[in-house]
C-alpha cells in the first residue's frame, strides 16, 4: 500500500489495517514453515506495510497533540 493512500485514512482505520497486516505476516510465517508457499517476498513486503502504517499513526498522534 501506498503512503499516499494511507495518509487519508483514519487513525481507527490504520489501526484495523495494522492488525490484518500483522495476520497475514503470521499467516506468511506459517505457510514458509511447513513450506506450502516457497516466496519470502511476502515476508519484507508485510514488514514495510507495519512499519509505514505505525509511522503514519505516529505521526498523526503527535499532530493530534
């Protein structure tokens, strides 16, 4: 996703798209174990959306200050 699209939202919003993300890491996690999918794209891909999507809810806290 991109940062763009995620400024827009809202901070409920980001924090709901937070957790799916952060399930489907799981999940990716998972499947790479019992290696039913072979791709670790997935993995750096899932952890740059959590880290963008927790620096935009930062940013928007210190703004709401």
């Amino acid at each position: 996703m991109k940062t763009t699209e995620l400024r827009e939202k809202t901070i409920e919003d980001l924090r709901k798209l937070l957790e799916d993300t952060q399930k489907k890491l799981v999940d990716t996690r998972f499947q790479l174990a019992i290696r039913k999918i072979n791709s670790h794209a997935d993995l750096a891909k899932y952890r740059k959306d959590i880290a963008r999507i927790l620096t935009i809810i930062r940013e928007k806290e210190a703004q709401a200050n």
